[in-house]
C-alpha cells in the first residue's frame, strides 16, 4: 500500500512524498524512525482500471526469489542488518507484488518476528523447501550460507527449466505455424478451388472428394470444433488439479515411451538436489524426505519417498527402499546413494548424481530437438503438401486432356 504523507522533520521544515507499507501505523512507525513528525498521511487512490497491472504479471518468478537470496546472503556477509537489508531490496525490487511482501516481512522481522516465520506466512512465494531452510540456517547461525547455498540451488533449477523452456518454443511454433496454414488453406483456398472443380462436373479422386470435406465441415462448424476443443482442454486442465487426475497424470508421463526417460531424469535430478541441499543444511533425514515428497512433481516418485521416510523412521536406509523400484531408481542411482550412507557422505554423493543426471537432461533435450524440428517441418510440409496436390490433381488431369 502507497501513502501521501505531509510532515516536519527537527528543523520545522515541511517535508511531503509517498511511503510504501502494509498498512497506515507501519507508515507512520517508517516515517517516525526518520525524525519526522507526521501532520498528513493519506492512502494514495487506486489506479484507474486501464492502469493497473494484471495479477498474472505481478507473479513472483523463480528468478527474483533466486537474486533476493542471492543479494541477501551478499548484504549479510557485508554485516548488514536483516530489516536494513530487506528494506533496501525491497525498494529496489522491480515487481509490485514481491516488493510489498518484502516490505511486509522487513516490519514482521524488526516487530521481532523470526525471519523464518515471516516468510512463512507467503507459500505462494516461498516454499516449504525454502522456510525449511532458512530455519536450519536461523538455528546453526549460518543463515547467510543457507542464503547463498539456496540462491544457487534455485539458480540450478532455473537454468535448467529455462533451456528446457527454450529448447521447446521453437518446436511450438512449428506447431502452431501448421495449424494456422492447414486452418487458412481449409477456409479460404480450397473452398474456392472447389467451385472451379465442380464446374467441371469430372468424377474427382476419393482423396480430393475427402478434402473438399473436409474443408466444408471446417467453414460450416470450425467455430463448433474450435469450442469444443477449448471445453475439452479446460476440463483437462481441471481434471490435471484433482488429487486423481494428479496421479493419473504422473502415471501417464511415465509410462509415455516418448518421455518416459527424460522425465524420469529429471525427477531424479529433482529428488537428489533437493535431498542432497537439505541435509546440507542440517535437516533431519526424516524431515527431508517428507519435504522432498511434497516438490518432487510426481505422484508416483511422490510415494516411493513417502515410504522411504517410513522405512527409515524404523530404522532402514534409503538405498533399501529405491532398490524396490530399479525401473525408477536405476541401479547406478541406488548404489550412490547406498555409498553416501555408508560413508556418512550422503549429500556429497546425491551432488555427484545431480551433476550427472543435469548433464544427461542437457543431452536428452538437444538430441529431441535434433529429431523434433526436422519432423515436425517434414510432417508439417506432408500435409500441406498433400492437401494442394488433392485439390491441384484433378486440375492437372483435365490440363493434360
């Protein structure tokens, strides 16, 4: 929230501007702690509708939680207060959204409030992986390390969703390049090229008979069949929500030939880092099991963990339980982990797999892309293709009579 405020500082000068805070005696406790007394103070109105900013692009993005930690961890090793340095990152902090939080959580902490309590009360922001770890920090006073240790595991996974993300827009294009061409060509070209068909009154092709169909359904009800498949999408996309369609989901991705082994390393890759960073951080096995089960985005790989951590409550290793499941834990992967137990090296040895599995991931999604986009602009140029030649076929054969 953004207030007007009028005051006087020592000197009796009058002083206006604008302070942002979570709320009007935040304000004016902001205000009062720079020796000025406060003789106006006036929420700033709201924006006119057309002005204001959509929800969606106030997200708070992996990559800014990834430089606050990253800028944090730097003001706190320079001796910087935390309320000093969350107020400074706060005002230069670009996103509306996270700005104010940050603000929020500067007042919670100088009100005495645990760091990690504050930023517990934004999931939608910070996660449980991430409070769990600024507690572990708070706890063992290396709160600025588990600050840096987390900026580089998020820049980790960023980078790596990044090129994935990137990897995949060009393909899309394609995608969306060979629907528009088929849609135009069906209602515009062809319907004009069967009137001149027709007019000949020749028996056509089945196949030319089959695409002139075609492209009439597609000009008569396209606006049907273009509903339907947003209706069908969106209940999709609900169903995808639901606990059900969650595990359906994670079953399908898995037993899908064309992803079943890139997601699989990459669920590894997931699983190792994030267990690898939180016994770093000095988290109770049991406590990082149970919180890498609930970030690990698959259901499947989600109750094998749920397990190991029940299996290690009693008294049992980790490897003994992924040996269960070779097809989603290979081989090479368990005796790591076995070798890491052994030797009291466990988050060193899950490093060593992370590094491993990011490289394959990197691997994997260039040799897709190597396959993908000549396919795609291939099939794209069969159909295109094959639909003129339906239509110009009947054309040639009265051209050659």
């Amino acid at each position: 929230m953004k207030f007007n405020y009028q005051a006087r500082n020592k000197k009796g000068e009058t002083q206006t501007g604008v302070i942002e805070a979570s709320s009007r005696d935040a304000a004016a406790q902001l205000l009062s702690r720079h020796d000025l007394y406060v003789t106006l103070l006036d929420e700033e109105r709201a924006a006119p509708v057309y002005s204001r900013r959509l929800a969606f692009l106030d997200r708070v993005a992996v990559r800014d939680i990834m430089l606050f930690s990253r800028q944090l961890s730097i003001m706190f090793q320079s001796r910087v207060s935390l309320v000093e340095a969350l107020q400074v990152l706060g005002s230069q902090m670009k996103n509306a959204n996270f700005k104010e939080k940050i603000f929020e959580i500067s007042e919670s902490v100088e009100g005495g409030t645990a760091f990690s309590q504050a930023i517990e009360k934004y999931p939608s922001i910070f996660s449980l992986f991430y409070v769990n770890m600024v507690k572990s920090g708070e706890a063992s006073g290396t709160l600025s390390g588990v600050l840096d240790y987390l900026a580089d595991h998020l820049e980790r996974e960023y980078y790596l969703a990044s090129k994935i993300k990137g990897a995949l827009v060009y393909p899309m294009f394609i995608v969306f390049l060979a629907v528009a061409v088929l849609f135009l060509m069906m209602y515009f070209v062809i319907p004009n090229l069967s009137r001149v068909l027709e007019s000949t009154g020749a028996e056509l092709p089945g196949i030319t008979k089959m695409v002139l169909w075609l492209a009439g359904f597609t000009r008569a009800w396209g606006w049907l069949l273009f509903l339907f498949s947003g209706v069908a999408a969106f209940m999709v996309f609900r169903y995808s929500k639901t606990k059900e369609g969650k595990r359906f989901f994670s079953i399908l991705s898995l037993q899908t030939p064309a992803l079943k082994q890139f997601l699989s390393m990459v669920y590894l890759s997931r699983f190792a880092e994030n267990l690898s960073t939180l016994i770093a951080g000095g988290l109770p096995i049991v406590q990082c099991l149970d919180i890498t089960a609930n970030i690990i985005g698959n259901d499947v790989y989600k109750d094998i963990i749920e397990e190991a951590r029940e299996e290690v409550k009693k008294g049992s290793r980790i490897s003994q339980v992924l040996q269960k499941y070779p097809s989603k834990f290979p081989p090479v992967f368990t005796q790591m982990v076995f070798v890491g137990e052994k030797s009291g090296t466990l988050d060193k040895s899950l490093m060593s797999i992370v590094r491993f599995y990011q490289k394959e991931v990197e691997g994997a999604v260039e040799r897709l892309l190597s396959v993908l986009e000549p396919a795609l602009i291939v099939v794209l140029g069969l159909l295109v293709g094959g639909m003129m030649a339906a239509v110009m076929l009947p054309l040639y054969n009265m051209a050659s009579f």
